[in-house]
C-alpha cells in the first residue's frame, strides 16, 4: 500500500499561511493594504512555518506501520498512490479541493480524502473527495483503518487519541530544516510537538481548539516526551523545540516532572509552550527556564473585564498577570501576547485602550486579529441565528477580515483599528531597537 499526504498552498503574494495554527483551521496573515501592512505581512511570512502537526503524526504512524508513505509540500506526486490525504483548512479550501478534483480525474483508481478539523466541520465545501475523516486523523489510522476499499464518504472517527499511543513525531519525509518561529525561537532546526490535547475552558464559545480537540485534557507522560525529544536530537538535529499544545501545563504537576526529566538528562535545547497567565508562577517559570523553556504564547485577548465577560472569556487576573510577564522578562523568556479586535462590547477608545495595555505590559511580541467567528463553535451558531454575520464566504474568515454586524464597529473600523496596532506597537523605537538587538544575539548564539 502506498499514501501520499499533501500540504499545499495557493500563493496569496507575501501573505503568511499556517494551517497548523487557529487549532488546525489555519491562519492568512492580511494586516492591511498600506506599504507598512505589507511590509508586516512579508517579514511575517519569512519569520514563521510551522508544520501541520496532524500530518507528522500521520505519517509517523503509517511509517510505523510498514506502509509506505510520502509528504509532498510544493511538488505534487507525479505517480499513482493507493490513497492521497490531503490537509484541508478554512484559508486555502478552493484550491484544496481543486487539487482533489485534479487528483481524482488523473488516478481513477486511488482513493482521496481530507483530513483537518475543517473538513470534518463542514465536509459540505470538499466535494472532490472520496472520503472525509470527521476527528483526529492520527487516531483513525492508527486504531481504525484497516481496508482501502472501507474509505468512502464521511468516515466517523470514533476514538480519540490517548497521547502515550502516539508514536515519537517523524520528521524525515518533511523540510525540517525550514521550519522557523521567529524572532521567538531562533535556533533551528525547530520542530513540534504535543504534550497534551484538549482544553476546558470557557473561551471555547468562539476558540476552535475545544471545537477539534474536545475539553477534556489528554496528556502524554513527561517520561514519552523525553524519550521524543530525544529522539529529534538524535534524528534531526533539533536545537528549538515549539509544543502545540493549547494549554501547557493544566495538569499543574507536569511542569515540574517534564523539567526535571530534561534536567536529569542534561538534554539542551530551547522550548516554547503556550497557556494561560493564572497557571504560570515564579517557581515553574524558575524550574522550565532552567530546563530550557525560551518563550510563551499567552491568549490576552482583552484587558477589559466587561468586555472578557461578554464574550464568555475567563480573564487572568491582571494583576498576577502583569507579575508573570515582568518575572518572563527579568529571566529571559520572550512573552508573545494574541489581542482581539472586535469582540462584543469593543468601542474604539477600548481597543485603543487595550493598544496601550499591550505597550504597557513590555510584551515581547504581540499579534492583533480581528474577533472571527469559526463554524463549529457557539459564537458561529449564535451569530448565524441572530443573522448577525456580514457574509459566509470562508475564504474571509483568516483572522483579519472581519466578518460581523458589531453594534460599535464596522468593518471599516475593525481592519482600520488592526494597521492601527500594529503601527503603534512595533514603530516605536524601542520595540524596534529590542527586536534587532535579539536578532543581532541569535547569530552570535
């Protein structure tokens, strides 16, 4: 048996496209049609690839298996597969499906479907297709695939992936080499990885982790992740390593013991994790610095409490909040901050309120989007059933075109307020002197 998986994109210009991110429905970076928004957009597209973890996983597991299979990224297969999978997400769906069309009609007799959490929510918009996997890619073929001639329409997946299941993530089919997060990890080779999967939090009303992972947290043992990292030392020269986990460290144990691990070992290389401010504090930040730990992705959002509420988002307290980032700071972890622009509530003067907040906190790196409601989640439901939705053409919904009927914001507004956060935020001289000064370190380094 042969399989190909494909991850292509359509060329949006300089635009950045990540389908790994936006819990696998993808990212397209479009700040603005200024000179500085496309400048943004450019240095954004070279500073950041990340792979779509789901695939490594897949692959890894088929390898596992004996089956042999191949990636392909920018060159298409030019032979037959048994089975082609491709990653389908919410940013690049047209050309995703043209390529399954154009699969289709010159293998007749292979089998092509999709994986991703966007395909299985609205497997409607992927006609070109054999068979769709509704939920985790990774665990169908890992606890259910069995025949070729049993891939056909919208195959239910009906287990959930138990993380310790998993095997160590196989990079040798993939360009490991171009991956990059910067300026946030700078070393490479980077990678991913998972620690856990799941997340029970409240902002799952418009978050679409909790829509393709579930809530209930699934985390693989401190003692498998190890024998992992050591694993892509060894195979891939890894030197960074990103976790894509949603919410690092909830189990408020796992910090400690994977520190420890690592520690006992005397593995070297720089991690990054994301997860909230009120499970961080001066004693696991002290304990994953020591082991490594080089960054952190904090879900902001809002500093505004009434706003935060509206939008059934729990808030760190601000006040600890602003602790753990000072504490980053002082020992050398890069906070990176994700604000929303237009949610429920938001005037002008409040984002331009939460512009300010962002300055003030000394975040490293913070990234400004517009408040985007996925199909799957209850934000969509709600929006749709109130006809509060200013079109439902997908191919808008990448984070940066706003798609909602706000009561204190229009369209015009929201975008208009996006190049507004970023010029204020990065033009500032000492933003930008810290930028290149950190830059000017990781080639000595």
């Amino acid at each position: 048996m042969k399989i190909a998986i494909i991850d292509t994109t359509k060329l949006f210009g300089s635009r950045s496209i990540n389908k790994d991110l936006n819990g696998g429905f993808g990212t397209r970076d479009s700040f603005s049609d200024s000179i500085g928004g496309k400048i943004f957009e450019r240095l954004r597209a070279r500073a950041v690839y990340l792979p779509y973890l789901t695939s490594v996983y897949v692959y890894s597991i088929l390898k596992q298996k004996g089956i042999t299979v191949s990636y392909y990224h920018k060159n298409l297969p030019k032979s037959s597969y048994d089975i082609f999978l491709i990653v389908g997400s919410i940013v690049d769906y047209e050309n995703e499906n043209l390529l399954a069309g154009q699969l289709m009609k010159n293998y007749k007799n292979s089998k092509v479907g999709f994986i991703g959490p966007f395909p299985s929510t609205m497997p409607t918009l992927f006609p070109n297709a054999d068979f769709i996997i509704d939920g985790e890619a990774d665990a169908f073929f890992l606890y259910e695939f069995e025949k070729i001639n049993t891939l056909d329409g919208i195959i239910k997946v009906e287990n959930l992936i138990n993380m310790d299941d998993l095997p160590s993530p196989d990079y040798s089919a993939f360009p490991y080499n171009s991956f990059k997060y910067k300026p946030i990890l700078n070393q490479s080779p980077l990678l991913s990885i998972q620690a856990s999967r799941g997340c029970p939090y409240s902002c799952g009303y418009y978050c679409t982790y909790p829509t393709s992972q579930g809530k209930q947290v699934r985390s693989r043992s401190p003692e498998a992740l190890v024998d992992d990292i050591i694993f892509l030392k060894h195979n891939f020269g890894m030197k960074s390593l990103l976790f894509r986990d949603p919410i690092f460290g909830i189990n408020k144990e796992f910090p400690y013991l994977l520190s420890e691990i690592i520690q006992k070992k005397d593995i070297a290389f720089n991690w990054g994790i994301e997860t909230r401010a009120d499970l961080l504090n001066k004693k696991n930040l002290t304990e994953m610095y020591s082991a490594g730990l080089r960054s952190i992705n904090i879900g902001i959002e809002t500093n505004d409490p009434d706003i935060a509420k509206k939008n059934k988002r729990k808030l760190s307290e601000l006040n600890h909040q602003n602790k753990v980032i000072n504490y980053c700071n002082q020992l050398g972890i890069k906070v990176i901050g994700f604000f929303i622009i237009g949610l429920e509530g938001d005037s002008i003067q409040s984002v331009k309120n939460m512009i300010e907040f962002a300055i003030n906190q000394n975040i490293f790196v913070a990234r400004f989007s517009v408040s985007t409601p996925y199909p799957g989640t209850k934000f969509y439901d709600q929006l749709n059933k109130e006809n509060a939705l200013l079109n439902k053409d997908f191919n808008n919904y990448n984070q940066f075109n706003y798609v909602i009927k706000n009561k204190n914001l229009n369209k015009k507004d929201v975008e208009g307020l996006v190049s507004y956060s970023y010029r204020k935020y990065y033009l500032r001289w000492e933003k930008i002197y810290a930028l290149l000064s950190d830059q000017i370190k990781s080639i000595w380094n």
